[in-house]
C-alpha cells in the first residue's frame, strides 16, 4: 500500500535536537554571549520571518519550550550569571545565539496571537532566559495585529529588576513603537515613574530614533522630546538612569551632534562626570 502525500508534519522538539554542541562551538557561542554582556552594543537576529507566513508546524507549548531551554542548560555558567546579574530568579545558563535559534523555530510555528501568548507563558516562569526568548518571541518589525504584543511588552516594564532582561524587552518595545509612535505618549509617563527601571526603558525604547540618517520632521520631534526627559532626569544620581542618558546621547551624536553640543551646553553640568563623557563620546 503506498503512503499517502501530503503536507509534511514537523516533530515537536526532542531532547536530540537540543544536544549541546561539541566543546569548540559551545565555548565560541559562550564567548559570543559574554562579549555581548560585557557591552551595550545592540544584538540582532540574523533573521527575522515575516509575519503574515504561514505557521510552518504544530505550535510549540510552554512545556516544549522549557524542555528546549533546559536540555541546553549549563550548572557552572548559570551560577555565574546569577553573580553576574545579582537578580533573585533562576538561571539556565544558555547562551544567546542558542535562544536565539530556538526562537527561530518557535516564531515559525505560531501565529502572532501563539506568540503573544507563549511569551506570556515563558515570562510568568520568572527564568532569566524564559524571559529573554519571551522578549525574542515579540522582536519583530511586522507584526500584524501587534496592539497585544505592546500591551504585554508594557506590562512587562514596572516588572524590570536587571539591565539584560529589560534590554532584550527593550528591543521588542522599540519596534512596536516604529510601527505606532503613538505609543510614545505612554512612554512619555515612565519618566515620571518611581521605579529606576521605568524611567530607565524610556530612554533605551527609544534608542532607534537617535541612528536615522535622514530623519523626517516627526522623527526630529521625538528627538527633541526625549532631549527633553533627559533634562527632566540630569541630575538623577542613579547610575543606570545616568548610563542611560549618556548612551543616548552618544548614539544621537552620531547622526546629530549637533543637537548633542547645544545639550550639553546648556545641560551637560547636571549629568555625572562619566554620563557627560559618555555622550560627548563621538563631538
């Protein structure tokens, strides 16, 4: 009897195809992650699928997800990470490049109410790197409809308690902000915010409008709104919120210094020694 044709299933995971590589590939993504760690530089998928593709298999659970976080999980490089990162949850130890295919996979078998949902799954478990492939799930230029995927990314905010977690997330904020800038006039309300972190996202959600080349009369708006938090936040003494405004005033020097002088004049004896530094980096 002939084997009848059709579409082609997809296997859910199996602990196989999770093996962890050979020591030489595991200790280059391993020293990948850290060099990421250790800076602020952004890190992107080398891939981004479409989002009106169809699913391409049966839709991972958050049991299969776990599963595939944890078949890669590394006892010596999860102590680590937890000295590293000082936040009280648990840590697999996975690499990035790792999560980063794994969410690959998991983006081509859900549609975008799946993702939303499996990143909410993977956020509530409170493991550092479920928190991160939740953030991946959502990384996405065209995500159609995305009004879920901002609300939950929002949410996810007063919840931030480390920089690593909260700069993947920031990722996933600053697309759905491009595609809706609308969305700013909530953000503009983190400033005011109680918690360090909040007031934080407002500036590291925005990081893409300081690296357009030519930007339009909207664009230079923002601009000239978040130049206005940073005035708002100068003399915050909180490391983070000082790193934060110096970052984003190095990234804006790039394309505007400009701006960036005129800032610094008139403001630039609020910031800390080390924040004026920073954005003074690229004058």
């Amino acid at each position: 009897m002939s084997r009848k044709r059709g579409k082609k299933r997809i296997a859910r995971p199996r602990a196989e195809d999770y093996a962890p590589l050979d020591p030489v590939e595991e200790a280059k993504l391993r020293a990948e992650a850290e060099a990421y760690a250790a800076s602020d530089a952004d890190y992107e998928s080398f891939e981004e699928p479409e989002d009106d593709e169809a699913p391409s298999g049966p839709p991972p659970t958050l049991e299969d997800a776990l599963f595939a976080l944890e078949a890669w999980e590394d006892a010596e490089k999860a102590a680590e990470m937890a000295a590293y990162h000082k936040a009280d949850r648990r840590y697999l130890g996975v690499s990035v490049p790792a999560i980063d295919d794994m969410v690959a996979l998991w983006r081509g078998q859900l549609d975008v109410a799946g993702r939303v949902e499996l990143a909410r799954a993977l956020w509530d478990t409170d493991i550092h790197e479920a928190r991160i492939a939740a953030a991946k799930l959502l990384t996405q230029a065209r995500l159609r409809p995305d009004a879920a995927a901002w609300e939950l990314i929002a949410s996810w905010v007063p919840q931030f308690d480390a920089w690593a977690i909260a700069d993947h997330v920031a990722k996933a904020g600053s697309k759905r902000l491009q595609s809706e800038p609308a969305r700013l006039d909530e953000v503009a309300d983190w400033v005011r915010s109680d918690h360090m972190w909040t007031r934080r996202a407002a500036f590291v959600f925005t990081l893409p409008w300081t690296k357009q080349r030519n930007p339009k009369p909207e664009d230079e708006a923002v601009r000239d709104e978040v130049l206005g938090w940073a005035t708002q936040l100068a003399e915050d003494r909180d490391w983070f919120i000082q790193k934060a405004i110096g970052w984003w005033l190095r990234e804006l020097g790039k394309k505007d210094p400009e701006r960036v002088r005129e800032w610094l004049a008139e403001h630039g004896e609020r910031l800390k020694p080390f924040a004026r530094k920073e954005a003074a980096k690229y004058l």
